[in-house]
C-alpha cells in the first residue's frame, strides 16, 4: 500500500508516522508542503498514493488532493474541537483530559468526518512535551486503528454533530499573545504555569522585564522562595526565579522581543541587567537577587530548574541530564562531564544515564553557538566539550555504564547514547544517528568508532549518508540498541531500574563483564587508539567550522526557522529521487584510513611510501563524481605497482627467502585493485571494496613485510 504524508515539516510526529509506516512495509514517501500548491499537485501526481495522510500543517490542503483522494488530517483535538490552537486552549485553560482526532480533509479546517479519536489525561507540563509523549502516541494509536478501517467496506467515518453529546469541543479562535498575557499582580503560580506551558516551544508568552519585552519559556513551579509579585528574587543554573502572588516560578529560558533574538538560557539574556555595578534594574527591586549555588556533587535535584543531577540507589547511580529542548551547550557539556566524573568516584558499580525524558540529547547547542561572538570557535569549544564526555563514558573499565533512552536522540546525542555498554530504548523513541542535513556536517562524538562497533560498517554508512530517522524497533533490529523496552514512560522506568538492580546484584556476572569490556577496549586500542578516531573526525569538523560556510549557513536557517527548502529533499521523497550516482559517497562518508604508528618498519622511505598509501586511499572515498573517482584510482594503481616493484627488487637482491609466498601477495592485492577499477568503470563500486583492500594491506605490513624487515636486519646484518 502506498501512503504520502504531507507535512509543514518532517516534525517529531511526521517521522514518526513515517518510521511506524517504514517498519511495518507501507511503500511511505513525504512532500512537505511550503506554500506552493502546483509542487504539492506535482508530487502527489508523481507518488499515486492510495492514502495520504497529514501528522502537521499549517496550511489548508487544496481541494484538488482531498477531492480526489483519501485525505487524513491530524488534529490534536477532542471530538468537535476546531482551531489552530487546540493544545495550547487545552492546556491554558486546564482542561483534565484531551484527544487526537484523524480526520478527513475539508474546505473548512477541522470539519471532517472522523475515522478515530482518541483520548488522554493532560498532564501538567508543557505544551512541547505533551505533544511529543501524549499526543503523538494517541496519533500513532489513531493511526493504526485508520489502516484497519481503510479496506471495511462497511466502516462509515462519523460526520461532526453538535447535537451528539460525544462531540464537547468546539471551535476555538486562534490565541493570540493578549490570551496568554501575565498579570503578575493578579494571576497565581499555577496560571501563570500553565500560560507559560500552553506556549512552550512555540511561540513563548510574551511579557515585561524592566520595561523591555521578552518571550518566556521552560518554566518550574518554585515550593519555598516568595517575594514581592512580578519581581526578580533568585538565580539559580541559568534561570530565574520571578516571585508570584502566591509563591513563585522559575524561568528557564527567553528570547527578546526583536529581529534575529534567539531563545537562551534566562541569565545569558539579562546578563547586562544583571551585573553587579548597578543597573536600573537592581533599583526597581524591594530586595537583592539571590543567587543559589547548586551543589552538584549532593545526590537529588536541589532546585526545579536544576538540569543535571543523580540519584544513587544501593549499588546503582542515575544520571539525569533533561537539557531544553535536548541540545548541550559547551557550560553544560563540562557541567555534565564534572558530575558525571563525581558519579565514578561513588560505591556503585552501576552508572544509568537517564538523560531527558522528552529529549534524551541532540548534541551540540546549536543556539549558544549562533549566539556565540565566534561562532566557529564555540562550535569548536562545543564538540571538544561533548567529545570529553563521551570519552569518559568509554573508558570507565570499573563500571557497567547504560544509556537508558527515553526520548528521541539526534546527532551526537544519538552517538552520545552508544557511548554506554547497555542501550536500552523506549518503544516509540526516534534516532537520527546522522549529521550532514546541518551544512554537511562530519560529526564527532567518536561516532566512527561507536556506530559501526555496533551496526557494521556497510550499516553505519547506509544511516549516516541516508540520514533518515530510525525507530527504536528499528535500532534494535540493527543492534543499533541492546533491548526496546515498554512505550509507558512509568513503565520503562520500572524496567530500567530493574535491569540496572539486576546487573548490580548478579556480582560473578557483572565481574565477568566487566573483564571483557577491560579486554575489548584494551584490544580496540591496540587496533586503532580512540585518539585517532578523534583526530580524524574534528579534522573533517574544523574544515566545516573554517573551512566554508555551509554549516553557519545551516546553522542560521535551523535557528531562525529561514532559508526552508523550496523543496521536498530527496532522501525523504522517493517520489522525486532521480537515479543516483551508483554507490556515491560525500565527504561525510563514514569511510576513512587511518595511519597508526604499529604499521611503522623503522625504513623512512618504505613508511612515508605506506603512508601516502592511506592518504590516497582517502582521496579515492571522497572523490566527488566518476571522473575523480577514476583519476584517483589510476593514482592508486600506480603507486602500489611502483612500491610493489621496488620492494620486489629489494627482496631479490638480498635473496629473501619468502620471495615467492610474498609476490603472490603483491598480486593478489593489485588484482584487487584492478577490480576496483573495473566497477569505478561500470558504475558497480563499493567504498566496501576499498575498505577491504586497505584491510588487506594493514594485514600485509603487520605480517609479511614486517618479516621480510626482521629478515634484512637479522639475516643481512
């Protein structure tokens, strides 16, 4: 069955439709639609689904689509709720339960017939994370209960009926800013929580500080500190603690009302209203702020705003790191990095990374960098700084170390995750274990090392050069992830902490592990030092932050919601890929040789000559199109032709004894090679081929040139 899904964006919940689709063999494509209807028609017409259905828009779809197909629209609504601003109604207003409703597309928004609608308790949280857990599953739920219905001949959607008791929404206007606005005089916490939460994300509420506009986010329920209402009382881990009427709340993060402001960590954004030579706003202020030094080295979340911290139960430690939206600055990489080393220092012989629940991390923090005065120097403060972590993780040889993913994870947090002996994922979790959507991204993280470890190579480069998102069933089925566990978040935290106990008790297996993992990562070092590893990906990661301008330029799009595609990308879109370069790798290509110092003869001349060797073989994985790809393969051809003769020569001279068993070697590697040419040829390569030549040549050195070295120093001597 073919489905399209049309979306505004390829959102959390579109690829989530899209990996649930993928997984159960639906023949799945996207067209987002950006505003140009003639391109929608075109994409439809070039896919011919049998459904199309729509997880996220922002546009009404054209009746030509919903006319002469079956259209089902998303909306996260009870049965008869209308309007763009549903959620945030729901979640402003306080409403105890909410829905989702998979709807036929009309004229009038949100006036279809309803195939299925499903319901849920509204926690009190934030409108992003409501909509990452609730209603995306609640979706997902509507969405199969759909496909079940789509062939029933007898199955008869229900057409919106106000008379029907069933149906209690409504049609709700669009909120505007003057809805969601705080009357700090007037207005208790937990209203002005549940504002703040109705707009997170997306677009903030809109408020006063010292008679200058900013929009709020990220807000915590304060239980001891009070003030005067509507001021300024306590700073704590970049946030601000602004009193109530009847309390207070913290504010994790703002973006000034301007052009180009961007949403940062609270502090950073007052940080000249905030300095100790006197400003005016120090003198509006009944009382000092106090600012609250968080002891991260004391178990527990001391603050509500705090972002990192562990817990120890028995035998076991679990660290918490429930960044923003998911991304790592370089503060709170070495933040993370300083507890995380404390955490090695305690009698556990556990370490559980829990991360955050709705994003369990996305890497490097794209907005600190766009806010950077260099920008490229914080990105590169910025993935040294995660790089750190993640080496840490590695080689902690005294502990069992698990990443226990609960929310989706992307780039080098989905790298980040790897770094751990056990992983273990939320059924439902979304992976985007790639980079090069961000300017051609390389990435770091040690992800050469740590994906294919665990997928394989031809794996690894197939997800890092497709960079499409994977579901955690998926991820299993690679071993990308040890074990998916429940879809319920309590649920899958009472299996974490039970997998976690068990290892911890189970003393003689847990010793057992511990000695193969000293002894896999001693043997790992031995073949290739995680130095090298490291070397080789911030070479390609400060040639994207130096080196040109596409990743700044991807970077600012990301940030400012500009520079959209004006069209689908094709990896997304099968409907619009044209044939491919056969087999075709991009400079962020997972493939690369690297020169270690146990290859080295002692012979200057014969070394420089082996080293130059992998230095080409390089050149041949990043050659751009066929004609490189052929210009570098004859480079490579020639130069081992020319080192074999020469060392043949010298073999012969000194009457080496294993002659013969040698140049059978020397040929069998050049007919290698001669049929990697042959497929450059006929469009038939493999950067596999490649890799297994460059296998070959490390094991020749190791063996038979380093005999034929001891025989010259031995035996000619």
């Amino acid at each position: 069955m073919r489905i399209l899904l049309i979306s505004t964006a390829f959102s959390g919940l579109t690829q989530r439709f899209y990996t649930e689709l993928d997984d159960a063999g639906y023949t799945v494509s996207v067209e987002l639609y950006l505003g140009d209807v003639a391109q929608l028609l075109e994409g439809v017409a070039l896919f011919k689904p049998e459904l199309i259905i729509c997880p996220f828009l922002t546009k009404k779809i054209p009746p030509e689509i919903y006319e002469n197909y079956t259209c089902l629209i998303v909306h996260p609504g009870i049965k008869g709720d209308r309007g763009a601003s549903s959620l945030d109604w729901a979640i402003q207003t306080g409403e105890q339960e909410w829905g989702v409703s998979l709807l036929e597309a009309r004229a009038e928004m949100d006036t279809g017939d309803i195939w299925v609608n499903k319901t849920f308790p509204v926690r009190t949280t934030t409108k992003s994370s409501l909509f990452y857990r609730e209603v995306t599953q609640a979706a997902v739920d509507c969405l199969w209960e759909a496909l079940t219905y789509f062939h029933a001949p007898d199955f008869r959607p229900q057409a919106l009926d106000y008379d029907n008791p069933e149906f209690k929404g409504k049609l709700q206007p669009s909120i505007k800013q003057a809805d969601r606005a705080i009357d700090w005089k007037k207005h208790k916490t937990d209203d002005i929580l549940r504002r703040i939460n109705a707009a997170d994300g997306s677009p903030g509420v809109l408020d006063e500080i010292n008679g200058q506009s900013y929009y709020l986010f990220n807000a915590h329920k304060e239980t001891q500190l009070t003030g005067k209402a509507g001021e300024l009382i306590a700073t704590a881990n970049y946030a601000i603690c602004r009193a109530t009427v009847d309390g207070a709340v913290w504010i994790g993060h703002l973006k000034p009302k301007a052009d180009k402001a961007i949403k940062l960590p609270a502090t950073f954004v007052l940080k000249e209203q905030l300095t100790t030579n006197g400003s005016a706003l120090k003198k509006l202020l009944s009382k000092p702020i106090k600012h609250i030094d968080i002891d991260y080295t004391q178990a527990g979340r001391h603050t509500p705003c705090q972002e990192v911290w562990y817990e120890q139960e028995g035998n076991v430690a679990y660290l918490y790191f429930p960044f923003h939206n998911g991304g790592m600055s370089t503060e709170q990489c070495r933040l993370l990095l300083s507890v995380y080393q404390h955490v090695c220092t305690l009698p556990v012989n556990v370490i559980v990374l829990m991360g955050g629940e709705d994003n369990w991390s996305n890497g490097i923090h794209l907005n600190h960098i766009e806010a950077a005065a260099d920008p490229a120097e914080e990105s590169w403060l910025n993935i040294n700084a995660i790089d750190d972590i993640i080496y840490q993780i590695i080689t902690t040889l005294d502990k069992l170390t698990i990443s226990a993913v609960a929310g989706n994870a992307g780039a080098g947090g989905a790298i980040l995750a790897l770094a751990s002996d056990q992983v273990f994922a939320r059924e439902g979790v979304i992976f985007n274990p790639h980079y090069k959507n961000m300017g051609e991204l390389y990435g770091s993280e040690y992800w050469t090392y740590l994906l294919p470890k665990r997928v394989g190579v031809e794996v690894a480069t197939d997800l890092t050069e497709q960079r499409l998102p994977i579901s955690a069933k998926k991820a299993w089925r690679l071993g990308f992830i040890d074990k998916m566990l429940d879809k319920q978040h309590a649920i899958f935290h009472a299996q974490i902490k039970h997998l976690a106990n068990s290892y911890a008790q189970d003393t003689e297996g847990l010793r057992l592990l511990l000695t193969q993992k000293a002894k896999t990562r001693c043997f790992d070092e031995y073949i290739k030092p995680l130095a090298a590893y490291r070397q080789f990906e911030l070479t390609h990661m400060y040639a994207n932050f130096y080196g040109n301008d596409d990743y700044h330029l991807a970077r600012q799009n990301f940030v400012y919601k500009t520079g959209a595609d004006k069209q689908t990308p094709d990896n997304i879109a099968i409907h619009r890929q044209t044939q491919k370069a056969i087999n075709k790798l991009s400079s962020g290509s997972l493939y690369h040789f690297v020169w270690q110092d146990h290859y080295a003869l002692g012979d200057e001349e014969i070394d420089s000559e082996h080293k130059d060797l992998f230095a080409l073989a390089n050149k041949l994985v990043d050659s751009g199109n066929k004609a490189e790809l052929n210009r570098n393969i004859q480079i490579l051809l020639q130069h081992v032709k020319e080192h074999f003769s020469a060392e043949e020569a010298s073999m012969r001279h000194v009457e080496f004894n294993g002659y013969r068993s040698h140049v059978k070697e020397h040929a069998f590697m050049l007919e290698k090679l001669a049929t990697i040419d042959d497929k450059i040829n006929h469009n038939e390569w493999q950067a596999a081929d490649i890799e297994d030549f460059m296998d070959k040549w490390a094991k020749h050195i190791l063996n038979s040139d380093m005999r034929f070295d001891t025989y010259c120093k031995t035996e000619i001597a």
